[in-house]
C-alpha cells in the first residue's frame, strides 16, 4: 500500500517542487544512528562523512553522550554541526557545543512541589531529574535504580552505571537552576495501565508537559516522563533557522514517540523497519532496512522524490 504523508513541510515542498537537495539532517540516537549494540557502523559514518549539509543530534540523552557520540564521528571524518538535547530542552553548536543556541528548561524550585505532589499520590513511585547543564543526574532512591536495572538492563548499564541515590532528592531538584526532565517510574507490573500517567498529568506545572517515557520497562512498571514544553523539532528549528535553512531542506531520521514531532516538522522523515508504529505514521518514507542493516546509509543514497513516499511494509 502506498500513499502520501502530509506534514506542513512536505505540502510546503510540494508546492514549490521541493528542494532540489537536502541542507540538513537531525539523527535520533539510539534506535536510528546507534545500532542494537548502540555504536554506530563504519558504512554509515562513512555516509555522513560524505553528506554535504548540516549534521544534527537530535537526542533525548544529555549532553555530554550526544557530545560523545559527535566525537567518535569525527574522528572517521563526519562532523557533526550541532547537538539537540534532552528531547529539545537545549540546543548547542560551535566546535566544543559550548554556544547555546537555544534553552527552554524549568526552574526547579517549580518542579520539586510537584515531584512531591506525585510522590504523596503514587506511595512508592520514584524519580530520575537532569538538572543543571544536561549532565547532572539527581536519583530519588534506590528503587529508582533497581527497577530500570531489572527490567531494562541494557540502558541501566548503559546511562545508570555508577549512579547512586541522591541525597535529599527534593531539596538538590529545588535548588536546581535548571531542570530539563524527570522521569518517574511507578510500582507493580503496570506498564500499560496509564494510572501514573492520570496521576501525574492533573500536578504538571503549566508549562511542562506529562507523556509516556520512551524508556521501556518490559513486564515492570509504567514510567512517564514531565519536561519543559518542547521537543526536538523545536530545538532543531533554533538551530536551521539561524543557519538560513527551512524545514522543507530537513531529513529527521527518528524510531520512538519523541521523534513524533520532528518527523512531522521537517520536509522528509524516514524511520527504520523496526521503528515504532507511530514513528511510521509520522514519517514520509519507512525504509526496508532496520538501524542494524544501515538504513541512514541507504537513505542518504536515494533520490529524494523517494523520500517522500510512504510504504507500509
């Protein structure tokens, strides 16, 4: 079955003939640049390296992995231009990412009173906050650690190995001068009932906003994540409109539900078989390839008016 995905960018690429070349790619992390070992293979920074326009990281991950991971691509010769952090709450360019070109972040003396509504609400959830410059992880208890390790240990490995619980969690996230999400994890086996997500959503403070965590906890319980009000198309947006460069000449490479946004924002979205249905939904060309048979690579190689086509597998 074939049709046509219709976002704003695309109608807008459409009607003018579409561009003639792509000036930017944005590239979610894990499940679309990392493979399922969470590296990325030498044909598709190979690819990048040959790709001549902007590169972005677009990443729910703070900044220090993104910062990593644009390291590694270099030094095999793809440079990557910006990093877009924690789903879009910062933004950072220049050679070190040390210019912040965009922020949009909650104080956390406005996070914490509603971290402890929640905790009042939900006895036993627990907590995991980014606070301050993207890096600094603030962890409620052991629980916290313990439940990620047991029913995802893959990323507990990954992002959680040495991490501790943080001493006096509400008032270090009260203190904080930024916070740019948290992650709550609930109790029992839940993970699809929604109870905590109806828990938490009614004490959202205005201007963050309550959903599903794209972090999975397989038979463990349900996990939401509370962040500022934005996403990555936001973010990436800051970073191609100071570079003269419209939505319409972006390719957003996503697999998960906070890739949604940015698949539908820029002019071409592709996403990997093995991408999340909604991800599919939102993205005008679902490759045949998944994020371990180089499908960026594949992409990258396709006339664009390929691009544009939607093919449910």
């Amino acid at each position: 079955m074939l049709r046509i995905t219709a976002t704003l960018s695309l109608a807008r690429a459409l009607a003018t003939g579409g561009p003639r070349k792509l000036r930017a790619i944005a590239l979610d992390l894990d499940g679309t640049l990392c493979n399922s070992a969470g590296v990325v293979t030498d044909a598709t920074a190979a690819a990048l390296a040959a790709f001549d326009g902007a590169i972005i990281i677009a990443t729910g991950r703070g900044k220090s992995h993104a910062a990593g991971i644009a390291a590694t691509l270099r030094q095999r010769g793809a440079c990557v231009d910006a990093l877009v952090c924690s789903d879009g709450a910062v933004a950072y360019a220049g050679d070190a990412y040390d210019e912040l070109v965009f922020e949009r972040v909650a104080a956390g003396n406005v996070v914490a009173p509603a971290l402890q509504q929640i905790a009042d609400a939900v006895p036993g959830v627990s907590f995991g906050a980014e606070i301050n410059a993207a890096d600094g992880i603030a962890i409620s208890s052991q629980r916290y650690l313990d439940t990620i390790r047991r029913h995802n240990p893959v990323f507990a490995d990954k992002m959680l190995r040495g991490r501790t619980p943080t001493e006096d969690f509400f008032a270090t996230v009260a203190a904080a001068e930024r916070v740019n999400w948290v992650r709550c994890v609930g109790v029992g086996e839940n993970a699809g009932s929604g109870e905590l997500l109806a828990a938490v959503r009614p004490v959202t403070p205005e201007g963050l906003r309550c959903e599903p965590s794209t972090i999975k906890l397989p038979g463990g319980p349900e996990s939401v994540i509370v962040k500022p009000d934005t996403s990555k198309a936001v973010g990436i947006d800051a970073v191609t409109a100071s570079r003269g460069i419209r939505p319409e000449e972006v390719c957003a490479f996503g697999d998960a539900e906070n890739d949604h946004d940015m698949l539908s924002w820029a002019g071409f979205g592709v996403v990997p078989s093995n991408a999340r249905q909604g991800a599919k939904e939102r993205a005008t060309f679902v490759s045949a390839l998944s994020n371990d048979e180089d499908f960026i690579k594949d992409a990258l190689q396709r006339p664009l008016a390929e691009l544009r086509e939607y093919t449910t597998p």
